[in-house]
C-alpha cells in the first residue's frame, strides 16, 4: 500500500519530522511518500494560507494519483474537503483522524495548540466534524509554562486533564510529532499523534478499497 | 459609502444582474461596485471551484481597498473567512446576511437550491454559522416542478412552507435575484434575496463604523 | 423612513438617551420617534415587568401605526412576539440585532449585563434566538471592578474576552447606550450598542418593504 | 394539600371540564380549586393573549395566596415564568408536567395540537423546557381527519407514532382533557393529559414542601 | 399503593437509610418495600458492578411483581432501562426522578456526586436523558473541603451556585439522603434528594395508571 | 498482533460468519480469534440481553488476557463501557467503529437496522457517541421490500440515501456482514460492514500500543 503524506506548508524541516513518524507505525508494505505543496506558504497559519496551499496540495494528488490513501499531514485539515473531491481513494486529515481516534479511548478530548490565536478555528474544526459534545477543551500552550516545547504542553495537557476533564489529549500541530509517547507517560492518559492517527486512518481505510462517496458533499463536478 | 460586490464567479450574465439588483434598495449616498473575480471559474460549485476563486476575490479586494464594505455574491460565502481576515472593513456573504435578515421575520428559515447536489454544502454553512435550529429546511428546485426557474421556486417553496413548516424563505443562489418579489407574492411568506441581503448588512454594518475583530478567528498574520 | 422606538419602561431619562443615542447613527431620511411605554414600571426587570409593560407597548404600536419599522429599545427584548404578531412593519428587539450584527463581526460574541441576577433570563434570550453556540459568555458588571459604569464595563468586558473567547461584545442594557465606541477602543475588540443596532436592523429591513411572516409564529388572530 | 388550577382563559366549560378531570386522579387530602383567570381572553391562541391573561392570573395568584401550589391549566403554559417568580409554592404548567411525565415512560414523545398554527409555538416551547432532542413531533389534529374530536386525535396520534417514532403522547391542549384514557388504548402507547400531568407533578412537589429557587431566573423583584 | 425500593448494592446502611428516608414524604397509602438486589456488588461504582447487580434487580422485579411502581435508589439509575422492558408498572431512577422535579424549581441544576471520578459517568447520564442544556454542571465533593460529608456537600454546592449558576442541587448519590434539608438551609436554593425525588414520581405515576410505552425503545422481547 | 473478537450472542451461524469476515481483511501478521459470549442469550435484542451477556464477554476477556485488541462484533456495542473499563488494551465496537469510518467517507451516514423494534436503541446509540448531527437516518429493512435480506438492504438504503440525504450506509446487525461489497455496488455508495470496521480499528489502535484511558469514564475501580 502506498500513502500520499502532503505536508501543506514548505517548512523543510516539517516534511522530514513528519515522514520520520509517519513511517514508525506502519504495517508491513505501507510505503509512505512525504511531500511538502510546492508553492505553499512557509507556514499554514490563517485562512489566507489555507486557500493559497491548495493549488500545491492539488498539484501533489495529480501527481501521485496512483497511491493507495492520502493523509493532510497538518492538524488543521486544510482543503481537505477539495481532495476528497477530487480523489476517490481515501483522503483523511491529521486532526480529524486524531480525533476519532480519541473518541475510543476516552469519554471526552482536549486538543493542544501552539498558541491562543489558533484556538478558535481548532474549535470550529471540532464543530465542523459535529464533535463538539466530545470535546472538553481546546487549550493553547503557553510561552512562559515551561523551558520547551515538551514542557509546555505537558503543563497545558495537564490542565486539559485536571480542570477540563479530558480523559485523552489530542495533539493540535502536526510539528508536536514524535512527543506522543513520552507525553502519555507525564500526562498519565493516552496522548494521540495528528500524523500517526492519519496514517493509521489511512491504512485502515485503503486496506479494505473504501472510496469517497459521490453523493452529496464530495460530488464533485 | 462606497460597497464592493465580488462575484465570485466569471459569468458575466451574472456580474450583471448582481450588480443592477443590488443597486434597487439602497440608502441614498450608497455606491456599489460590482466585479467578477479574475481568473475564478465560471462557476462555483465544488470544494475545488471555491479555492480557485479566493486569488482572484483577495485581487478585488486589494484593488479597491478603499470601500467602505464588501458583499461576497454568492450564496455559498466563499472565503467569506479570507476576506475577513484580510479587510478591516466590513465583509459580509449573501447567504449569511439573507439567514440573519430572515431571522428577524419569522421563527424558521428554508434555503432554496439550484440542485440537490449543492443542498449538503448549504446544510453545513448553515450549521457552521450556528443556525440549524433556525433552519427548518434546505431544498433543491426540481427540473420537472415547472416550465421555468421562477415556477421551480414557487414550487420548491410551497414544499418548504408547507412540509417543512418554513415561516421565511432564502434564496440559496445569486442567481435567483431578481425574483424575490414575485415569489414573495406568490407563496404568501417572506422571501429574502442574498445579495440585496448582503448589501443591507454591509450598508447597516458599514455606516457605524463597525470594523470585523481582530482577535481570534480573523486575527490573521 | 419612519421608525418608532419604544422604551418599554417609564424612566424619563433612558428614554432621552435612547432618542438621542439612536439618531446619531441614522440613513438620510430616517426619522426616529422615541416614546416610552405608558402605564409601564420604572424598569424592565422581572417576568412580571415584561407581561406589566405590553398593553403600555400595544398602545403605543397603535397610535404609531403608520410607521416603517418598529424597535423595542430594551435588550431584553420584552414582548417581541406580540408586536410582531400585531405589526405588519418589521419589528425588531435590541438584543436580538446586537446579536446579529456581533455575528458578523467575530466568531463568538460575549453579552455584558447590569447585574449578576439578569444573566440566565438573557442567557434563554440567546437559546430562544438558536444562538447559544455563537454565545461565548453572559457576564454581569461588578460593583466593586470600577468606580463608574464605564470602567466596570471595561472589566467585565476583558474577562469575556481574555478567560471566556470573546470576539465581540454586546451591550446587554439599553442604558449602556452611547459607551460603545469608547469601550471598542478600550478593549480592542468590536463592541456592539442594542439600541443603534436595533436601529440599523429596522433602516435595513424597512427599506426594501419586508414584513414578518403569517405563516406559524407570528400569524396573530 | 390545597392546589390551585388556574385557567388561563375564560371559558367557563373549559373551567368546569379542567376541574372536574382534576380531581379524578388526586391523592386523599388533595382540594382543587379550579378559576378561571379574570379579564382574561375567552381562549389563549395568540401572544398577546398570553400577556393578556397574565394580570387575571396574577389576581388569582394573589387572592388563594394560602395554596400549597399552583397548576397552570394550559398545555402552552402561559406566564409560568411570572407565577414562578411571585409565589414561593411550586407553580407547574400543564405543558411542562405532561412532558415531564413522558420523558419516564418512553425514549421520545409527541404533542398533538388543536391546530397547524399553534405547532411552532409548542415546538419553541419543548425548546424552551431544554427537551427537544426528546420530542419525536409536535402534530396537529386534522379537520378532515375524523368525524369528531377523539377520532381526529387517534389519526394524529397514529401518524405520530408510526410515522415519527412516539412511544408516548402528551396532549396539548387543555381542552383534550378526560380523553386520555381512550386514545391510551386506541393507541396502544401511553397518552398524558396535561391538567391531570400538572396535578400529579404540584401534588408531588408540594408534599415534600418544594419551594422555587430564588437565584437567576425567578428571582423576583 | 406498593413501591419497591431497589437498592442495587448490597450495603446494608443504605438499604436502611433509603427505605427509612422514603417513607418520610409518601401519601396516605403508600407502603414502601425496600430491598437491596441480591447477590449484587457492595457498592454500584463502575460499569461493571452495573451489570453485575442487574440479575438481583430483575430477580427483586419478579419476586415483587404486584407493586404499583418501581424505584431504583441509586442516582446512577443502573438497569433502569432492563427494569421498564420487563416490567408493565412504572420505574423510575433516582437520578431520572431528581432532575426532573429540579426542572421545575429553576432554570437550571448541578449534580453533586461522592466523587470526581464518577462525574463523566452522571454527565453521561444528563445527556442521556437530553437535559445537558439545563445542567449548570457536575461537582464531586472534596475531601479537604470540610470536616464531613454535609460540610462538603455545602463547599460543592456553594461553588455550583456561585461559580456555575445552579439554582437548584440534586443530589447524585442515595448515601446523601436524609441531607437535603439542611442543604437546602444552607445553601439558599432547593436540594433534591434522589430518592425521595423517585418515590414521588413513582407516586404520581402509579396513581393514574400510567405504564411503559411498549413502542421503541422498551419493547421487550 | 491478535485480535480478540466477541460475539455477545451465542448463535454458532454469527460466530462462524462473523469470523470468516474478519479474517478477509487483515493485515500481515493480524490473527483474529472468534468466540462467542458463554452463556450468553441465543441472540441480542433487549436490554435484558444486554446485561445477560456481559459476564460471558467478561470471562472472554479474562480468558484472552493476552491479546492487543477487543472487537465486539455486534453493532449494538454491548458492554462496550464494561470492557473498556476491565481491559488495558484498546476494545473497540463493531457499530461505533463503523461510524467513525463513515465519517471520513461522506458527510452523513444511515444506518441499516434489521427490525423497526431496534430503530430507538441505535439511534441513542448514535447519540451516546456524540454523533446525532452526522446521522441522516437509521432505518430498518422491511419484509416486504424485498425476497432476500440482500434486496431488503438494498431497498432500505435506497430510501436512505435519497430521501435522507444519506452519503455513506452502515450496517446495523453484524448478521449483514459479507454483503457490504454487493450492496457498496448496488447503492452506488460507500457501505461500511461492522465486523471488519471493528477489525480494522482495533489494528490500528493496536498496532501502535494504544490503551484505554484510565481517567473518568474508564476509571475501573
């Protein structure tokens, strides 16, 4: 089975973290390709981005039409509606995956962000998917909660945890990529990768030949 | 004040009848431009359509950045999200500003559509503005319910009124300007059209001064 | 145009302000009527203050019957249904168009209110309107977080948008009227007055001759 | 046990039908007063009967002050708010209490009408009460539908339960009263009549000394 | 008329505590039987102990098949759905009975309950039975929140009014009986104790004859 | 990786059936064991069933305590909350897993019930899962709609995906499984089988050490 990973922004260093992890849990005969959209934005911030990444994240699925699943690596989803329109084999995003993951873990989610400018448009993501009653909170980290990145979210995954009541966290940027193990062993509840979930979405989904459904949402022209 | 109508599209036809409609019901001092988006498609109706549109419409809105509000014309809201963002004027989408008008005549609202393909997008932009439980239907017009676009409607909204329980209509495409009036006749209950709803948003909006927040959802860069 | 404002309670001085507030922001042609309710109490503050103040606001609806358009200066909006069940002109409360207008401005708005024990009755406001999901907070004003009216708005106003998401506030008391701008500046987010939207709301409508709908809710006798 | 019903009309065979049907089903000890409201309209169908009838029941209130609870005597409950906030004795309306019932006898219950024009206000009324999710339908009896009164309401109350899924009926309206039994067993599901639904719940309430809570929403003066 | 009173654990305190908190509150005519399920856990504290009591309340169920209703007494209302399909009498569940006499004293309650980690259990529960939207909040009481169980059941009850805006208490555990009028003392709101809450819902039903809907949801076999 | 699945009832048709599925679409190294619940009820179709099969499921699973995934092959999801509570490993449901593939594969989804008597169970189930807003419909097969079980499910899909709206079809009863291809072919759109939407999850999860989370819901003792 062959995975189309598209990173929607151009940060080099983002493509390579993000193929490292995705190729770690994969089944025997999962080939993942890894690519950055060419043109896209450095990074995927606003919804400006989001619209200016699609052409490169288009140009991507013509290019590899013959692989199996694609996974948007990037935890915001971005023009994951355009693919599904376009493709017929399975399109999945890092976010929505993580969080259908979650929901069979616990009761109720939270999702970390990289900053409190990106909290509403995650909470509207978590609306979009009709999630919403399953979600106890969307929490950015915080600048001055800890030395470094894995600091940081474990003092926010914490108050996730003790005030939110979230009994899994979710992780809300595809650059918190390979944190997921030793942030469920401080955090003491399962921690959930956006690309790996994608990717595990992913195979589930081309191993059994579900194609995009033509009716409705993703008809398509 | 000076009001910036984008349609989306490139349909001439279109731009044309947007624009004279639009023109009908303003308040005296109220000028409207009206443009089609350079290089969109000729029509929006897909995921893909959508994003193709957004370099042309940001285009727009850069050329004329000195209006005083902006109609996004065309029921569907494209980068309704984008533009906000970019312009600290107001913006506003037809289809958003026809609902909040119809709010404020009746308990429940149904959408008409072109064709039952689009009825999907429509029930999700509805349910992203937080206004299901308002919404007592979205409906397509039908090919064999009438000799002609305005008898479809009648149609379709006799079905709404009726079997739905709909107390005000909307017209779930740009294109449907024009025939508010008759249709309004015709069935007996309100019927708002999107763009000339857009532009009493944007006059009322844009009049006082109000300027789209820049904290959270449209902070942009 | 014509637009009848109604006060619902008999404070001579809420009703000065309101006239005087609502004609600041008005379309040329738009002429303001400003009454209050008679035989109404001193203020709207109760279940039994809503139903006490409707025959004063009946009489009113009819001895002005000529009018475009009609708005119920009180963000409670009490007895909205009746009069639009009476009136064929479009009639619209000043809570109902602050939140209306605050949809369009930010993706969540907070309501501030005079006092801790009028936050559930406007909190059901928002779930009547189906706009709960749009509705960060209801914050009541503290005596003791500032020593004027002003600076207590400011403080409350942080707290919705710092702790609660707010994007947008409104101002849940017609009494606020006329601090709007300067707590816009104060707080750097879009603060939207009751009265001048109700206002607004009612030029909008009235201008292209809508009127509420028979069918269902509002059809009267 | 001394409980007050109060007719919100003035009705005098509606009176006489409510008392009668009321005191069928009371525990030993329980004395109905049953008045119906002064100066109120001859039936409740629209909003400004409601705020209408509201001083009648108001004086009633006001005059059997020594009750041990009062019972709204109309499936649309009017001025429940009002009585609530003026009496420290439970106050429960028809509407109210036959759903509350309902909700432990079957997964979702549907509410028969008098008529297509009063079925959004009950819709807004179970949205008002926080139980729409469990309410399969609200229905309207059909004048063609039946020779007389009981068999119009078996074809709407068969169609409710085949067509939309109710394992219960509640009645709403308190002229329907006394018919519960029959339509019970033309049904084959539990149908509750809302005065006697409303006795039930003030007995209940008032045995154990309930009082309404003073904080937020019934606060009073 | 006979109510069974199950408690579905087997702790020989509560059985005694329930049934004699019972019979303080029942009409003239009302005997209560009062027995814990047997060969159930000691206490009812995960979702296994849920099915594990569930053959003892069947057994209790069959052993007492000509009571007039049936009451679960335990918050949590384990097997209550079981118990309504074989039974054609009227169950109720504590917690079911509490909510929903707390429906009718203020606009909105908050559970309190033994423990934090039974609180995502009993705001499933909320949801269940579709009052989320009337539910201020779910609060465990705090060991270090005072000296013994009534000092902590005020301590979480003081913040549920203050910090969440209850206006009424129910109580989420059947240990807490007897407490509720001190509570209710204490705290200025109504307390509902679950298992008075269900003898008298219990009562009112079984009064009128009211049985399970047969339809959907309790069908049985 | 070994994969557990159960078989609440104790049918030997299902259980060979549900295995021999299961089998056709794991990957590499994934052997699946398949038992049914001893003790357990011939099929499953009350709430009295529910309860009287959880401790056959509950000896299976201590009896495979080795295993790296739970599968309740039943799309009911019996004792779904007891197993997860008991297990480290990750136990998922046949009816909830197929769900959450349905989401990545349209925008709604129906569910196919074998009897209209199972209709209001799986719909709270949906509910229970925070997913009622991506739900078009669940709809029972008819008798008379069809010689076979095969063409009933195809007529009952029909109905779903043209007069629900429905874009994806799940199958309500791990009895269908083996005709999700043929039916997939037929309807034009995706159809999601239980069983292997179970098998599926499970691997996933699995397959990269995921585990219940031991906060709240999932506490155990």
């Amino acid at each position: 089975m062959k995975l189309l990973l598209i990173n929607p922004n151009t940060d080099a260093s983002f493509t390579e973290l993000i193929g490292r992890e995705a190729r770690k849990g994969v089944f025997p005969g999962t080939e993942i390709l890894c690519e950055s959209a060419p043109g896209a934005p450095r990074f995927i911030e606003t919804h400006k981005d989001e619209v200016l990444c699609a052409p490169g994240m288009m140009a991507l699925a013509e290019k590899y039409s013959d692989v199996d699943g694609v996974v948007i690596a990037c935890t915001c989803d971005p023009n994951l509606d355009v693919l599904r329109e376009l493709l017929d084999c399975p399109v999945v995003g890092a976010g929505e995956s993580s969080m259908l993951l979650a929901l069979t873990l616990g009761a109720r989610f939270s999702v970390l962000q990289t900053s409190e400018s990106s909290v509403q448009a995650k909470r509207e993501l978590v609306g979009k998917y009709g999630l919403s009653s399953r979600c106890a909170s969307v929490r950015p980290i915080l600048e001055d909660e800890g030395a470094n990145l894995e600091e940081r979210l474990i003092a926010a995954g914490k108050k996730a945890r003790d005030l939110d009541g979230a009994e899994v966290i979710t992780l809300g940027c595809a650059g918190f990529s390979g944190l997921d193990s030793r942030l469920t062993e401080a955090l003491g509840i399962p921690v959930v990768d956006g690309v790996l979930a994608g990717v595990k979405m992913a195979e589930a989904l081309a191993s059994r030949g579900f194609t995009t459904s033509r009716r409705g949402k993703y008809r398509g022209e």
